[in-house]
C-alpha cells in the first residue's frame, strides 16, 4: 500500500515559482514565444530540482527579480522535463561552462508553456501582507534560488492576489 502511496504522490501536480530579470526574459517574451527551455540556472541546488522534481504539467509561477517592482506576472506549464542545458556547451554563450559535455552535462533546464500574463502583478508587498504567501520562499531572506517550490495554498492565494481564477 505504501508503494502504491508513494506512486502516486509523484505523479500529482506541484506547483513553482521561476525567476528571471524581465531584461534578460519576460512574460511578455514568453507570452509572444508561446514556448521555451529555461536555461542558465547554475545552482546546484536549483539545478537538482530541473533535473529530479519538476514533470510534465506542473504549474510554474513566473516572478521577475531585479526589478520594478519585483512581482509575480504570470503563470507557465512545464511541457518537458530537465534534459542537459545546451547553452552550457556554447563557448558565445553567457552561461558556457567548459566542463560539460553531452555525456555529462552537469546543468538542466526544463521546457515551458505560456498559459497566463496576470492583469494585476502581485508585488513582494502584496505577498508579505498576505497570511498565505508571506511563508513563501521567495520572501525569505538570503533567498536568492531562481528555481523554488511553492505550496497548492500558496498557488492558489497568488491566483487570489491576482484577481485570478486559481487553474
């Protein structure tokens, strides 16, 4: 029974939250791309949950850093699971890191879709001030992962902040 527990837990949706600096991508640029692979995470830590806990469907909430105001935008969808990031092995790429190679490619990344742009951005502010969310990862100090978990209560307290529809 516990086998069949364990079975099925990991194939339920989780829920994320992803950072990227609007100047280096956007909502807007997902929104227009339609689909991507999110490249560039170079934490080990971040880089262990591309590579073993996110799957094909989770939720992911996209939340720009390093601006202003830093805010959740939107949401995404994974639609492929962590696979070797080739801009690790692209000497003209920003994120080229030598040791990689195909057969050992150290760094992940992941595939998303856009699924929604919010009309009301939700800012740190708004999330500190909320029961539900002011826990959240991203608001703990020091927390600078790009790639982190986000609770079902959080996603759908983030929809509420919104004014959306939690999906």
């Amino acid at each position: 029974m516990a086998k069949i527990a364990a079975k099925a837990a990991t194939k339920s949706r989780h829920y994320w939250l992803f950072k990227s600096e609007p100047e280096a991508y956007s909502i807007d640029d997902l929104a227009r791309d339609g689909t991507t692979f999110w490249d560039g995470v170079r934490n080990y830590q971040a880089r262990n949950i591309l590579r073993d806990e996110i799957r094909v469907g989770d939720r992911v909430l996209f939340y720009h850093s390093n601006a202003e105001p830093m805010a959740i935008v939107g949401t995404m969808e994974v639609c492929k699971t962590g696979y070797g990031d080739h801009t690790a092995r692209d000497k003209k790429s920003d994120h080229y890191d030598a040791k990689c190679t195909v057969e050992n490619p150290i760094w992940f990344m992941v595939d998303v879709k856009f699924r929604k742009k919010f009309a009301t951005v939700v800012t740190r502010e708004m999330l500190a001030g909320d029961l539900e969310t002011k826990g959240m990862v991203v608001m703990a100090k020091g927390s600078r992962l790009s790639i982190q978990p986000v609770t079902t209560e959080e996603w759908r307290a983030v929809h509420l902040l919104a004014g959306e529809k939690p999906d």
